[in-house]
C-alpha cells in the first residue's frame, strides 16, 4: 500500500517520499499492516478557500483523504496533489514545514490518525 511521506531533511525543508508499507497475508481477510499505535483519530472538515502558507505537522500522524483534494507543496516547490483515498504520513515536526491549498473550492474532509512516537515505519521507499 502506497503512501506519501513528508518529512524534514537535513536541510531543515521538507521533502516528499512516496513508501509502500509492508502488508502481511492474513488469512480470509487478506494482506494487513502491523498495527501502529497511536492516542485515537480525530476528523477534520475544511471549506473550499483553505490555505494555509508554511505551517509544520503538530504531531507524527497519518492523514486519510476522505473527500475533495488538497495540494501540499514543500520547500524546494514540488507540488503533490492529494485525492479522495490518498494517504499522507506528516512527520515534518520542524524546520520550514510545508503548505496546504483546497483545489478548485471544494471543501476537503479528511481522518487524522496520530501514532506513537515510538513506532517505527516498516516499509521501503518507492523512487518516483
């Protein structure tokens, strides 16, 4: 399963990574990842004129997007833009941060999942 990383570099700027985390056969209920623990989920709805210029991720979490899309933009301006389904995980805790734009007004629904600092991504990196 694919999900895109954004995290602070060395630099300071963030950067984007695009990860497959690992999946594990399962039986009948197919292939599942292990279990990243974390304080609980929250949801979030945004209207349609969201913008918010570079800003950091308050915590490491995973974000689900549920409906609309956003464009998040880093540092060195690469743009990626983010569907209904995609996943984000924001680890970008310091440094410039990242900014975050609604796309053609729609308002954005989206599920926050916060994990643990102590979890550990097992996953490989998928060059772009």
């Amino acid at each position: 399963m694919q999900v895109l990383r954004i995290y602070t570099g060395d630099d300071g700027r963030s950067h984007f990574e695009d990860v497959e985390l690992a999946l594990a056969a399962s039986g009948p209920v197919g292939r599942i990842s292990e279990l990243f623990r974390g304080p609980g989920v929250r949801f979030r709805e945004v209207d349609g004129d969201y913008s918010l210029d570079f800003h950091n991720a308050p915590r490491r979490q995973f974000v689900v997007n549920l409906t609309g899309s956003v464009d998040i933009g880093v540092g060195d301006g690469t743009v990626r833009r983010l569907g209904p389904g995609s996943i984000l995980l924001a680890e970008d805790l310091d440094g410039e941060g990242h900014t975050s734009k609604a796309v053609d007004g729609e308002p954005r629904q989206c599920l926050f999942v916060p994990i643990d600092d102590e979890v550990t991504l097992s996953g490989t990196a998928v060059r772009g």
